[in-house]
C-alpha cells in the first residue's frame, strides 16, 4: 500500500501546483496590437480586459477602421493568453512521468 500512498501523495502535491499554475495564468496580464500599436488591449488570462487605449489620431478615421482595429486587438490578446497559458501548463506536464497508455486529466 505504500506504493499506493506515495502515487496519492504525488497526485495532490501535483494538483496543487497544477491550481498555483492556473491561478498565475490566470492573473498574467498580456497587450494586444494592431494598426502598428496604433489600438492596445490589456487583457488577463481569465480573458477580462483590463484596459483600451487608442492612439488620438484614429479618432478622426471611419467607425469602421475602428472597430476593426479594435477586434483585431482583441484577438491579438486572446491568441497571447492561450499561448501563454499552454506554455504554463506545458511546463507543468514536461516534468510529469505517465505510464503508457494512461491519460490525463484522470
């Protein structure tokens, strides 16, 4: 039964780091671009926008540029949270030896 302790043991230290790690992805914050800077959006790893900022001068452009500025930024950011956070947990799984065949999540 030892064996089957230490693998619970091991089991709950890693969903324990695996909550540190979701949690830190979680409250990263990244900015996303277009229009060459012109249209920033802060966003967190939860995907709440934090902050727009939108250089004075699009001000005088077509609503249409704009929002397409903007959306383009927004995606912008949603594709630097996922990335940033599969680089999270890819860090947690390279240090995790599985059987074969065994799947996870459990």
């Amino acid at each position: 039964m030892k064996g089957l302790d230490d693998m619970m043991k091991q089991a709950q230290q890693m969903q324990q780091k695996m909550q540190q790690l979701q949690e830190q992805a979680a409250a990263a914050e990244v900015v996303g671009q277009s229009g060459a800077g012109m249209v920033e959006v802060v966003m967190t790893g939860r995907h709440d926008v934090r902050k727009v900022t939108i250089d004075p001068q699009l001000l005088d452009e077509d609503k249409e540029i704009l929002e397409d500025l903007l959306a383009a930024a927004v995606n912008d950011a949603v594709r630097k949270v996922e990335k940033n956070t599969s680089s999270i947990m890819g860090d947690l799984m390279a240090g995790i030896q599985l059987p074969p065949g065994f799947k996870f999540p459990f």
